[in-house]
C-alpha cells in the first residue's frame, strides 16, 4: 500500500497547479481562477484547424462537492505523466 501512496504523491507532485474552482456567493455559477503565471508553464496542443489549446483537469467529484457547498473550493490542475 505503501508504494501505492508514493507513486500517487509523486503523480501530484508532477502536475502542474493553475487555479482553483468556487461557488458565486448568489450559488448560480462557478468561478474559475486560474493564475497566469502558472498557466504559461502549461503545455499545450494544437487541433488540424490550428488553434492551441491547455489542456485542464477539474475533478468531477471534488467539483460536485463544491457545487453543494460541501467544499468552498477544489483545484484546477494541468496533469503530467
């Protein structure tokens, strides 16, 4: 189990943190902060019509809790292998 947890804490520690998802104080939308510094160390791809893209990763569960008001906020994150 041991090894499990340090392959996973080396996964995260891998990823690239780059802002964080909350809840409006009315509760009608999500409000997405993203930190520009950290967004331009993001890798990015390209699509055949030549727009880039970043891709992000919200987790949908910890997202789902922030939509409950379970959590006030959960991360945005880029995921590297």
């Amino acid at each position: 189990m041991k090894k499990t947890e340090t392959a996973k804490e080396t996964a995260m520690d891998n990823n690239i943190l780059v802002g964080y998802v909350r809840r409006s104080n009315a509760g009608g939308a999500l409000k997405i902060s993203i930190n520009t510094a950290a967004f331009t160390d993001c890798s990015t791809y390209m699509t055949s019509d030549g727009q880039s893209y970043v891709p992000l990763v919200i987790s949908l569960g910890a997202l789902q809790k922030v939509i409950s008001g379970e959590r006030a906020v959960t991360t945005v994150t880029q995921l590297h292998d």
